[in-house]
C-alpha cells in the first residue's frame, strides 16, 4: 500500500467526517430557528442541508471503503 495515499484518505475521512458535524449543526439550528416562527429559514433551507448531510455521509461511506481496501492490501 502506498503509505501517502492512505494519509491523504485518513484525511479525507477527517475532513468529512467535520463536514457532517458542521452540517448536522445547521439542521439543528435550522429547525430550532423555524420552531420558533423565524421566517428568514424555510423547510427548503433544512431539506437542502439535510440533502447535503446524506451527499457528505455517502462520501464518507466511500472514503471508508476505499481506505480499507488500501489498508487490507499491504
């Protein structure tokens, strides 16, 4: 296994999985700001992050996978 490319995947996943976190943050703020009638946030502002939140999860999936055929390899 090439030692650099399993690094940068350990960094992709890292970097995704705070992608997540950050996204997971706003749908919280999101739904906790349409809770209570702020009508500068729509349910298309939580479903677009919701949407983004399931891209970023396959990614990470993908990541993951990719890391451990690169690390089952050596």
């Amino acid at each position: 296994m090439n030692e650099r490319k399993r690094v940068d995947l350990v960094l992709e996943v890292v970097e995704l999985e705070h992608e997540i976190d950050s996204v997971k943050e706003r749908i919280r703020d999101i739904e906790w700001r349409i809770d209570r009638g702020d009508t500068t946030v729509s349910h298309d502002h939580r479903q677009k992050a919701i949407d983004k939140h399931r891209w970023l999860s396959r990614e990470l999936a993908e990541k993951r996978k990719e890391l451990i055929k690169c690390e089952s390899s050596v």
